[in-house]
C-alpha cells in the first residue's frame, strides 16, 4: 500500500520565502523615499510593517537599514517610531550601521512636534554605542531645558543611559546638576520622579569615587528635599509614589513630632487603590515607630484592614506578597489577627501556593476563642 501524499507545507505570511523578498522590499522602499506624492506614507506603513514583522521573528533585515533611514523622512509620527525600533534593534550590534542614524536622529530632536522630539531623542540616547557619546551631550542639553515635559521625561532618563555608556561624558557635561534643578522646581510630576530616580542611581554609583556624589546623595535625605516630595505625592504615578516612599524610609526624622508630621501626611496612601502603594506606606510606618512601641501596635491596628483588603480583592500573585508581608506580622503580633481568621480560610480556586500561606496563617492566629471555628 502506498504511503498518503505528505501536504505541503504553507509558507507563513508574516516571514518572507527567501532573500528574494527582501530585496522586493528593499527595492520598493527605496522608491518611496524621494517620493512625495499622496498616500505615499501609508505605502510606507505597510512596507514598515513587513520590515518590523520580520524583525520580530528573528529574521536579519538589517540589510533595509539606509532605505528605512531614507524613508524616515516624514512628520508621520507611527513611521517615526517604527523607525526607531528598528533603527534601536540593529544599531546596538552594528556601530557603522548607528552612524548613519546621527544625522536625521539629531535633527528630528529639533522638530516642531514635541511627540517626535522625545521619541528621537530616547532613540538616540538608546543607541548604547560608545563611540557616539559626543553627539548625545548636545540634545540631552537641550531636551532638559525644554518647554514641553514629556521632552523633559525622556531627556531625564537619557541623563542615566548616557552615564551607563559614558560616566565622564555625563559627569563632565554637569547633567546632574541640572537633573538636580528639575528635582527641585520643575511643574511636571513625571519630570521630577525620573529625575529623582536618575539622580539615586548616578550618586549612589559615583559615592565610592566621589565625596562630593557621597553629599549629594544624602543631601537627596534632607529634610526640605523629603517635605517638598511628600507633600507633592499626590501627583506621582504609582511607580514614583513607591520612589518617594522608598526614599524617605531611609531618611531619619528629629523627633517623634516629625514622624507623626509625616504619618498624617502619608494616612490617605493606605486607602490607594494599588497594591505596592499601599505595602510601601506600611512599611514606612513600621520603619518610622519601629523603637516607639505603644504607637507600634496602633500602626499595626490601622494597616490592619488595608492589608486584608488587598488579600481578598486583588489577584493570586497579589495575595500571595500580601499575605506574605501579612505573615510577618502575625508573627510578632498574632492576637491582633485572631478575630480575622475568617480572612485566612482557603477558597476552592485559589492557586496551590495561596492555600498553603493560608493554611500558614491559621495556624499561627489559631488560639482558644477560635481554634472550633477554624
């Protein structure tokens, strides 16, 4: 008996049958890059798309680089970015390649449309290739000073890629100081959050070297400094909430009037809606009367109900850092948690790793009044 006809296999859509149809593209993509004529950038999309499709699964188009950096010339700002993913993609492994993309990277830093600016600019300071540092120091300047602050959060943050490639280059060009400037005065949230992250991460790694990054580090502990971020906390974003609450965890109040100063203006943070926010704070205020017992056991009492909060209405993994941290405090005070054991019982769909902390807990919050009940 013959053996059935094998079915030929379907070429998949999203990857090209053979060199061939690279250099189709190749050659389509450097028609449309002197091209103005109408509908020429929706030609171009989808020739990007197939570009960036291709890419993603691991096939070399790096021979389209200089007909994709031609192409890139338009105001079609979802061309713009698909460029620079592209462009981010091969010139890391290819400095040759990431010099060609200087000139119209540098020049889309100084175009009208603020979008373009901070997308360039995170593209060019993305490039990681020691031999370009020099031509960073002039658009990182100008970014940092400009009008519009999604700029000012991209340059931010392009301060502390610059530094990884090149610490002197940043070092030498005084960024720092100006990170430092938009920390302390800058009407933008976001702006100030990255600036702060940036700045931690640049004086903790030049404090060894440095006795002057060593000040500035602890100045980022003083007290004007931790006061102006509490009380602007409102604005943050979740991330850079848990920043400012990592930060003045580490900062050491006067006296106890201060750490209730502090805590009252930290009490709305246990009612926020995430999770990380809410164990942040908890910490803090842990951290904060750690050496005040009897004020100890009454923060225990008001993070009480937050905690258990997140334990029932969040995800698995969720619960499971919660009651975690949960875990630890029943640990030093189990009666405060023996009434809420009903918080403890294990639900018929919880993941395996959730019931055994459960089952953990019950046991350590098990006591006369309610060891019937569990």
């Amino acid at each position: 008996m013959a053996p059935p006809p094998q079915a030929s296999k379907s070429q998949s859509p999203s990857q090209p049958s053979g060199k061939g149809e690279v250099s189709d593209l190749k050659l389509q993509l450097r028609q449309l890059a002197g091209s103005r004529a109408p509908g020429t950038d929706d030609s171009k999309r989808e020739l990007f798309k197939k570009v960036i499709s291709y890419m993603t699964v691991g096939i070399d188009v790096s021979s389209l680089f200089s007909e994709m950096v031609m192409c890139s010339a338009t105001h079609d700002i979802v061309l713009k970015k698909m460029c620079y993913l592209y462009v981010g993609n091969y010139a890391k492994g290819n400095p040759d390649l990431a010099l060609l993309t200087i000139n119209f990277l540098q020049k889309d830093c100084r175009d009208e449309d603020p979008m373009i600016r901070g997308l360039a600019l995170r593209s060019l300071c993305s490039l990681r290739v020691t031999n370009l540092v020099e031509y960073l120091v002039g658009p990182l300047g100008l970014g940092l000073k400009d009008g519009n602050p999604y700029v000012r959060t991209v340059a931010a943050v392009g301060v502390l890629k610059l530094y990884h490639i090149s610490p002197s280059t940043c070092i030498d060009a005084d960024f720092p100081s100006t990170l430092k400037m938009l920390l302390l005065n800058d009407s933008d949230s976001q702006v100030v959050a990255n600036s702060l992250s940036a700045l931690q991460e640049i004086w903790s790694l030049e404090a060894s070297n440095s006795e002057e990054a060593s000040r500035e580090r602890e100045g980022l502990l003083s007290k004007p400094v931790v006061y102006y971020l509490l009380n602007r906390i409102r604005e943050f974003s979740e991330w850079a909430q848990c920043l400012v609450l990592d930060l003045v965890s580490k900062y050491v109040p006067t006296d106890s009037n201060e750490i209730f100063d502090i805590m009252n203006l930290l009490e709305d943070r246990l009612q926020h809606a995430n999770g990380a926010v809410v164990l942040a704070t908890t910490k803090l205020f842990l951290h904060l009367t750690l050496s005040m017992a009897d004020v100890h056991q009454q923060v225990y009492e008001r993070i009480k109900a937050p905690l258990l909060t997140l334990v029932s209405s969040g995800s698995p993994e969720q619960s499971y850092a919660v009651l975690s941290h949960l875990h630890l405090l029943v640990m030093r005070a189990p009666i405060l948690f023996s009434s809420d054991y009903k918080h403890f019982y294990c639900q018929y769909n919880e993941p395996s790793y959730v019931k055994k902390l459960k089952l953990d807990m019950l046991t350590a919050v098990a006591n006369e009044s309610n060891t019937y009940d569990i």
